[in-house]
C-alpha cells in the first residue's frame, strides 16, 4: 500500500505516516483500502503495556450503507485512529518529559482537520481532533484572564458566562512534569478565535507550595467541586454509583461520557460512564484501571473532581472519491495516560490480570512462525505477566522473563515458585501495572464490536454454517463432527455464544482468503483429543472473549491443539496436560497444566508500533 497523502501537507510527502502504514502495509490491499482490524487488534494488545493512550468507548455512526464499501469505509476510519495512534506514541521518542509531552500534544494539533489519501482510488479518511485538556498560551502574560491554547478543534460543550474550576500544573525551570498542582476558580468562559479564555481567574482554596503562578505551556485541566451529602455530611460512591458534584462549579466543561478522573488531581483514576447536567451527577463511576473492583470513594464539598486528558476523535473514511460511495464515521472517545504513570512495555506470551500458573513441567517458550512455522527450538522471548501473582510449579520451564505489575491500589504483586522451576530471564522483573482490558471488552471499543457483530456477521460463511450463534462439534452418529470457519478479503468476524469440540472433532480455520475473528460471548470447551486447526498462522485467528462466568471460560483438554491469540480479560483460561497452543493468551486467570506447553509466537510483534523508550502506561489503540 502506498503512504498515505495529507491534503493540506504538513510533513513532506514520503514522510506521512511512514511509521503506521509501512508496518500495516502487509495487512492491507490497496484496492480495497480495507484494513485487517482483527490481526491489528491482535498486535495492540501484545503492546498493551505501552505509551500514550487508551481508548475508552467508541461510537460508530454509518451515513450511508452499500455493502461491502460501507464496511471499508469503516476501517478505512479506524485506520486513522491507528494512524494518529503511531504518531502519537512515537512523537516523544528519545525526549525528555516536558519535550516528549509537547510533541505530542502537537501530533494532535498538526492532524485536526486534515485529509489522508491512502490508495490510488481514491481511497481516504480525514480527522477532527477535539482535546478537552488545554495550555497556558505561549503568549500570555497572566492576568485576570487566562488565554488557554487548543491542540486542535474546540469541544462544542464549552458553556460560556459560566463560572467553574480548573486545575493547572505548573512545571518548575528544570521541566518536571507535575511540580505542583493548583486549583482556580474562574467567572466565565470565553472563545477567541482558536483559544479559550477562562475569565476572572483566582487561586482557589489554600496558598500552595511553589510557584502559583500559570506560565506558558503549563497544562489546564477541567475541574469541579463535589456536593456532600446534602445534609452536612460526605458522599460515599461505590462502584457503579453515581457522583454528586455542585451545581455551576464547571461540570459543563467536561466530556458528555467515558472520562476519567482523579480526586483533586491525585491517586486512584476513576471513569464515569455518562455526564449529567440536570441532575449535577456524574453516573456510573468505575475503577478506571479495574471496571469490576469494589470501591468506596468518600467525599466531601471541598474535594475536586478533575478531568484527566480526553480526546474525541471523529475519523471519517471513504472507499472511493465517487458521490455514491459510502463513507462512514466513527466518533473514539480517548482516554490519553500522562507521562507520569509512565510505564515501558514489555511483549509477553501469557498474561493474566489476576493469576498466571505454570505446572508441573509446564512450559512456555517462544517460536517466529513467520520463519520457523514448525518449532523445535525456543528463541527466549517467552515472557509472562500478572498484575497480582505468578506462581510456577516444580520443572516448570519459562524462555523468558516472569513480568510482575500491580494491583489498582498500586501494590506491586507477587512471585512465587516450588520445586525447582526454570526462568531463563529475570524472575520477578518489577514493572507499572498493565491495564487489563485495554481494548475495552465492557464499556469500552471492543464491547461496541461485539454489539455490531451479534447482529451483522459472517456466520452463514462457515461450512456448515453456524445456527444459532453456537459452534458444538459431536461424533455422535447425527452430530457435526467438523466445521470450517472461512476467512475473506478485510477479514471475517463471527459471532457465537458457545463453542463445544468435543473428542475427536475438528474446527478448522481457514485464513486463506484473509484472517478470521471470533467474538465469543460464552464459554470455549475444546476435550480431549479435539482439534482447532488454523490453515495460516496464529496472527490470522483471534478469539475475543467478552464473557465472564466464575467458571473457566476457554478451556483446551488434553491433547488438543490450538492456533491463534486469545484476549479474555475477564475470563479464565486452562491449558492442559499435554496440549499445544501457539500464539498468546490474555486472560484474568491463565493456567498451563502439567505438560502442557505454549510456543508464544514473535510474529505478533513484529507489525505493531512499540511503544519506544518515551514511556508513557497503556497502548492506544483496541
């Protein structure tokens, strides 16, 4: 595929979105300009630990429907996302904080409003880039008013004439980043041009410590105050709840949905599912890094809420220049990690949030298919990772490095080993917690795939095909003993609440026509004996498994043999004696049975952009 081409140029031509596409260049057909969302999706998550941003939701809006070009236009979409995903991440490559902030905070500024050519028939997508965070203006000198720059589109829910709060960190002469938090209050709102006004600024509550004094360049948060419980006392939101703020204190200023947010700017990040003005709430309060943790946040009227960086970004593609193509429009509700919870990501075969067991004489070792289809040797990339615990049992066996993170309280978890188990990395190597699900299986981009999925699929493309959303294999005389999943041009995308290969049977996945996806919204029993074979390698067949039971969610008995990558964040995953699995898991729970052996194939890796010595906590895209 050729490099993209900015209408309205900012870069020289050549150098446009070099880094994306030139690595997704193997996985998309310039035909088409159709993009392999499901072997994309599979490489972000082996990034997952890396640089910039974290997609929290996403809302898809289709303005025209004609079949196959509406379903380009729609990657055609989220390859933009992809695309200022790369260039963010990369933007602050080898520079110090400040500097690194900066370039990237300016990748989104040079990128608003701004065309992209991607194919010869005039293929393309364009951008809206709207931040809800801001900066001090390069040209201010502070008084009453406060000019705030925008990297890039103006969010149309700025009240003006309304009062409200900000929070502004101010960085000290040698640029570190977070020197000190301040809190303001101003009287009203105002747009000049492409720059906020925030009126009548003061210093709220008590004098700080260091300069209280906003320069050029500081970083502008949204901010409001929280109500009590109206009587007096502190409200107390548990998960799921609702936060009750006071009226007229800027909430207004905020995103509509899916942002994130610290109490007064410290600690813990919270999410909120919906804005709601009328009532003065902010409702449906999650653990940002953890959406099923218990939680009781307590809070009184002189606690602030403030708003973490958020961007939406509206990416519309077109598979073609002519009036009656189709083009779609996707609206990502981005979530944006600060450089200080700056973390360096680590590819890893195994990961599971909660738990990562390896039995006795379990292994887990590391292959190429792309150049060793067929392994006999192990290259030593086979990493695993657990934000709470990893425990290896006697002769287990790791090519690799056991990764430890941490829990949502920011406790470093636990290694933890009997008998004699073999690392031949470092065991534990201490790391930032991972996001769990960062691709956003509940509330988040992925949840709307399998929304989209349950009612347009690819199901009927199976032979036989699938009935009822459910895939059960059985050598019993009027049983479906094998099945083929086909995949096709732009890649196929199934969806089934249960798949049963009982012993003996066969799913077999061909991707010979391109890659296939299962959204599986149930439990995946392969027995003893069955077989999940993939005509291709394991980037051409992955498993998204949004379900979650207290019971073991993907489960491959004995002897089975699988292909492909499997991301279950709330699942539990059981390999067993004796079976074979290439490719990787990610899971709440992964156990490898006595025997059983995961070959973690390094292919995966080698397509995706990497998060780079910046650093920066979660991976961008889903």
């Amino acid at each position: 595929m050729k490099n993209p081409q900015r209408s309205a140029s900012i870069f020289p031509q050549g150098k446009v979105c070099r880094r994306f596409m030139d690595r997704e260049s193997n996985h998309l057909k310039a035909a088409e300009g159709s993009v392999f969302v499901g072997l994309i999706v599979t490489m972000i998550i082996i990034a997952g630990i890396g640089a910039a941003m974290l997609p929290l939701s996403t809302t898809s809006m289709r303005s025209q429907i004609t079949g196959n070009q509406a379903q380009e236009g729609y990657y055609l979409a989220e390859s933009g996302m992809r695309y200022i995903a790369s260039e963010f991440k990369h933007a602050g490559d080898g520079l110090t904080a400040c500097a690194a902030e900066d370039a990237r905070d300016n990748v989104l500024k040079v990128n608003h409003d701004q065309s992209f050519i991607v194919s010869d028939n005039g293929a393309y997508f364009d951008l809206e880039i709207i931040p809800y965070y801001y900066r001090v203006h390069e040209d201010e000198i502070f008084s009453p008013n406060l000019k705030a720059a925008i990297f890039g589109g103006i969010p149309d829910e700025i009240p003006t004439e309304a009062p409200g709060y900000l929070q502004i960190i101010v960085k000290d002469d040698a640029c570190t980043l977070l020197s000190a938090r301040h809190d303001y209050h101003y009287t009203s709102v105002s747009v000049s041009g492409d720059d906020v006004i925030f009126n009548g600024l003061t210093l709220d509550g008590a004098t700080p410590s260091g300069s209280a004094t906003p320069t050029r360049n500081d970083r502008i948060f949204p901010s409001c105050k929280c109500a009590g419980d109206g009587e007096g006392g502190e409200q107390v939101v548990t998960k799921g709840g609702n936060l009750t703020f006071q009226a007229h204190t800027g909430a207004g200023i905020f995103p509509l949905s899916n942002c994130r947010f610290k109490i007064n700017g410290t600690g813990q990040t919270y999410r909120y599912q919906e804005l709601d003005l009328a009532n003065n709430m902010f409702k449906g309060i999650t653990n940002s890094d953890d959406p099923e943790a218990a939680f009781a946040l307590t809070l009184s009227d002189t606690d602030y809420v403030v708003g973490q960086k958020f961007i939406k970004l509206i990416s519309r593609g077109s598979a073609g220049a002519s009036s009656a193509t189709a083009s779609t429009e996707v609206a990502f509700e981005l979530a944006v990690e600060s450089s200080e919870e700056a973390g360096e990501g680590i590819p890893c075969g195994i990961f599971g949030n909660t738990y990562v067991e390896i039995k006795n004489f379990g292994k887990v070792k590391s292959y190429n298919s792309t150049t060793d289809p067929n392994p006999s040797s192990s290259t030593g990339e086979g990493h695993i990772c657990s934000n709470k615990h990893v425990n290896l049992k006697n002769k287990a066996y790791v090519d690799g490095d056991v990764m430890i993170g941490k829990d949502p309280s920011g406790a470093q978890g636990a290694y933890t080993h009997s008998g004699c188990p073999t690392v031949t990395g470092t065991a534990p190597l201490n790391i930032d917690r991972v996001d769990p699900d960062p691709l956003g299986a509940v509330g988040g981009s992925l949840a709307a795939a399998f929304a989209e999925y349950s009612v347009s699929n690819d199901n009927d493309l199976a032979v036989p095909p699938i009935s009822g959303n459910e895939i059960s294999l059985s050598s019993g005389r009027r049983g479906t003993r094998n099945m083929t999943l086909y995949g096709k041009e732009g890649g196929a995308n199934y969806y089934v609440t249960d798949i049963t290969v009982n012993n003996a049977c066969v799913l077999t996945v061909d991707a010979t026509d391109g890659p296939v996806a299962i959204y599986l919204a149930g439990p995946l029993d392969a027995k003893n004996g069955s077989q999940i074979n993939v005509t291709g390698n394991p980037p051409d067949f992955t498993i998204y498994c949004n379900y979650s039971s207290g019971q073991t969610e993907i489960d491959l008995k004995n002897s089975s043999a699988f292909k492909g990558a499997v991301y279950a964040p709330y699942g539990d995953i059981v390999v067993h004696n004796s079976s074979d699995a290439y490719g990787m898991f990610w899971g709440k729970t992964v156990e490898v049975k006595n025997s059983g052996t995961l070959w973690f194939d390094t292919a995966l890796k080698e397509n995706i952009v990497f998060a780079g010595s910046g650093g920066g906590s979660q991976s961008l895209v889903q």
